[in-house]
C-alpha cells in the first residue's frame, strides 16, 4: 500500500475536480434563484470547465495508468473511503438507477416523443448507460476490470454518467491493463525459476 499523496498528480487532480464539481453543483442548485444572471453563466461556464479539467485528467489517467485502481492507498484516497466501503448500498442504488433509466426511456419512446436524431442519440445514450450501471451491478470486478476500476476511482462514481461515450477507451484500456499486468506475472515468474535454479 502506497500514500495517497504518492499516487500520481493528475489522478490526484481528477479526483479532486470531480470533487469541486459534485459540491459546487451542490452548492450551486440551492442557490440559483439568488443569483443573478451573468453571475450564474459564470458559475455555469466554471462548473463546465471544471468538468472538462476532470474528464480530460480522467482519460489520461485511463490510458497511461489502466491499473492504478487496483492500488490501495494505506491513508484511503475519497472513493475507498466513500463509495468502495458500501458496495451493497451501490449495487442496489445502481439497480434501481438502471431500471428507472431504462423504464424513462421506454416511457419516451411510448409518448410518442418525436423521433428526431437528437431523440434516437438520447434514448440510446440512456439505454447505454443502464446497461453500464447494470454491467457494474452484476458483473464487474475491479481486478478483472482494472482500467474501468481507474476510471472510477478518478471520477468518484459521477463518469458512469459520461461512460458511454468513454467506451472504446475503456475497453482498449482495460485489455492493455490486462496484457501489461500478464506480462508483469510472466516476468516475475520466469525470475522466480531463476532464483530457484
């Protein structure tokens, strides 16, 4: 186990933008009636760039660090302390999250929303990130996923909202996280005959 003060600068500062952005937002959604509306574009606009810091961090994190989220810090970085101690109480809010998605876009579709792109592109973006909740409900497992456990940790849970775009990445990350962590084993196998002989 590592200090969390040791694990690279640009998880560090993932971690922490999604952290201004989740309490900013926050703080933000109580107040918006007080604030003016110029105050509130620039609110908006810092929240947004905030944002756009985290998730640009978030990607490369993922692809230079896949298997950083199988790393435990020994002073527990935000997401172990927070989310990773509950995983019954996330399982069963993440069930329920992906059956609501799933029921409202059905319920739009039933509506008889009008069928534009923009409708299509959100009915499958929701459809999308309700089988990535559900995916993480039943079958996900951080040391078999190690670059979805990265990204996780680096977005504290609020990138399943922004996942499915994020997709491809994932995938290709989690199979270099794989390869590289095969060729670790086979490595320190081979020198483990060695010392042997």
């Amino acid at each position: 186990m590592t200090e969390f003060s040791r694990f690279p600068l640009t998880f560090r500062a993932a971690q922490y933008s999604f952290l201004i952005l989740a309490f900013a937002g926050i703080i933000a959604a109580r107040s918006l009636r007080r604030l003016p509306v110029a105050l509130l574009l620039w609110v908006f606009g810092g929240l947004g760039l905030v944002g756009l810091v985290g998730i640009c961090l978030t990607i490369y994190v993922v692809l230079k660090y896949p298997f950083l989220g199988l790393l435990d810090a020994s002073d527990t970085d935000l997401f172990q302390k927070y989310l990773q101690a509950r995983p019954l109480f996330l399982k069963v809010a993440g069930a329920f999250v992906a059956i609501a998605i799933i029921l409202a876009s059905i319920a739009m579709i039933l509506n008889k929303m009008p069928v534009n792109l923009l409708g299509l592109i959100l009915i499958g973006h929701l459809f999308l990130t309700a089988c990535f909740i559900l995916f993480l409900v039943l079958r996900y497992d951080r040391h078999r996923h190690p670059a979805i456990a990265t990204f996780l940790r680096c977005t504290l849970g609020i990138g399943v909202v922004i996942a499915v775009p994020l997709l491809p990445l994932l995938i290709f990350a989690n199979s270099r996280a794989n390869r590289l962590l095969d060729e670790m084993d086979r490595t320190m196998e081979s020198e483990n005959r060695i010392i042997e002989r």
